[in-house]
C-alpha cells in the first residue's frame, strides 16, 4: 500500500481557498470510486512551515501509470475544480511513499529498546 500526496503552492492569501477546491475535489474522486477517502492540510503562516502550501493526500493499494488502458475519465467536477486550483497557484507536485502495513514489518525484537 502506498501514500500519495500532491502538493500545491498557493498564491499569497489563497491557500485556504485552494484547500477547499481540493477538498470538494477529492470528494468527487471519492464518489466516483476512484480513490480513497483523502485528507487536505494548508498553512496559511498561522502554523510554523511552509507557507501558501496545500497537500492532498490519500492511499492506494497499487501505483500505476494514469495512461494505462482501462483508466476512465476524471469526472468531470473534478476537472472543473482542478481547473480553478490551476489559477490560484504557482507550482505543484506529486510525491510517493510506502505506507508501513504489519505484514511488512521487519522482526526487530529487542533492537527497538536499545
């Protein structure tokens, strides 16, 4: 299982406006049944961190390429909501992480107290 997390720069002043398109994005995806439920987090300079930054970010079992044969379409909400996200920001990114499941824990033992 994987973490995915896109990250977005906002426009100074537009961070919590972009977390809100983002997250009625990720709610369409969500009702579509084409991702897993996401969680969206912004600093706006009211925590320590970077500022003007929105992150999404959500699980999927495999990754695999978006231009694959049987991917079906981004609905459309989304790509209307995204379109905006576009408008108010600067830069963004994607980034991949193994989630650590049980099944992929290594038997440490007494190594973890020393």
């Amino acid at each position: 299982m994987y973490v995915v997390r896109r990250v977005w720069d906002a426009l100074p002043g537009e961070a919590r406006r972009v977390a809100s398109l983002v997250a009625a994005m990720g709610e369409e995806y969500e009702t579509a049944g084409k991702r897993s439920p996401s969680r969206v987090y912004f600093n706006t300079a009211t925590v320590p961190g970077d500022r003007n930054r929105v992150y999404m970010e959500w699980t999927e079992e495999v990754i695999a390429s978006p231009y694959r044969d049987d991917v079906v379409a981004s609905p459309s909400r989304a790509q209307e909501l995204y379109a905006k996200v576009r408008e108010l920001t600067v830069d963004s990114w994607i980034e991949f992480y193994e989630l650590m499941t049980p099944e992929k824990a290594l038997d440490v033992g007494n190594a973890a107290r020393s």
